[in-house]
C-alpha cells in the first residue's frame, strides 16, 4: 500500500507551549485542551513532535483542570526530542536542544493549501494553488480572544504516516 505524506498549508496561531499551560483555568480548560489537541510542535525534523503525542495522548491525563496544568507542566520540563539512534532501531530522550516548555505551538485554524503524495520511495516534485485571494478572508479567532500571547502566522505542516 505504501505511505502518504501530506503537505498542508494553514493560517493560525503560534504560541510558546508553556505561555498556553500558564493560561489553564477553570474557565478556559476545554478550550485549551483542544488547541493542544489540535495543534502541534513548531519542529524541524527534532522529533519534538513525538514526544510531545506521548505525553498528551497518553491514558493517565488528570481530569482535574489544577492537575492537568500541573502535570503537563512537569512533562514538558523534563522532555524534550527524541535521538533516533543511526544504523539502530534505538531512540533515547534527548535535552540537549532544550525542553518541550520552550518550543512553540501551532494550532492551524484557516486551511489554504493541502497536497498528498503516495508511495513507497517516492523522489520528485509536487504541488497545489490557490488563488491569492485568501488572504483577505476573514479568520474567525472569536474562540481564543481569552488566550494571551498568541500571534497569527502563515504555516506549513507536513505529515507522513
């Protein structure tokens, strides 16, 4: 069957990871449990994004909005990305780039572009458009106008899976 491995191109939201945990309340808590749900590490191949799922997706998250906050803090202190081992199925936890706490997020709220490749080793070029007038439509952010400290970027993610 192969593998797809999808481009998208987003208007959204950056923000430091632990700007938005500082932020958790009583009020705001399913809110911001979505956008990290939703959103993902701004990450250069550092495999930050992996052990930022391993923490968020994992079957003991606290329900408890205090507890949740505290332990999502403490997670992301004490990781970072991963060091796939070269030549080895091996991968170890690694800091030396710095935490989890320190890394930005992107929460992709306005989809623009989207292009998908399948295959097993595919080597080339390929691509999508649209037309430029994307950027005078609006952006609807009326959900995250109690969040602080955001800043609307231009994103391109890709995924492979």
């Amino acid at each position: 069957m192969g593998k797809c491995e999808t481009s998208t191109t987003s208007i959204g939201i950056k923000i430091l990871l632990s700007d938005l945990i500082l932020q958790i309340n009583e009020k705001n808590f399913d809110l911001i449990k979505e956008i990290l749900n939703d959103g993902f590490i701004s990450d250069k191949n550092e495999h930050y994004n992996d052990a930022y799922t391993d923490i968020l997706f994992c079957n003991d998250l606290p329900e408890n909005y205090l507890e949740y906050k505290n332990f999502l803090e403490q997670e992301f202190k004490n990781k970072g990305s991963y060091l796939h081992i070269r030549n080895s199925s091996k991968i170890k936890p690694d800091l030396r780039n710095g935490c989890l706490w320190e890394r930005e997020l992107l929460l992709p709220i306005k989809q623009i572009l989207e292009t998908q490749r399948w295959g097993y080793d595919r080597y080339g070029r390929n691509g999508n458009y649209c037309p430029i007038d994307f950027i005078s439509s609006s952006l609807d952010i009326e959900q995250y106008k109690e969040i602080e400290k955001y800043t609307i970027v231009f994103i391109l993610e890709h995924y492979s899976g």
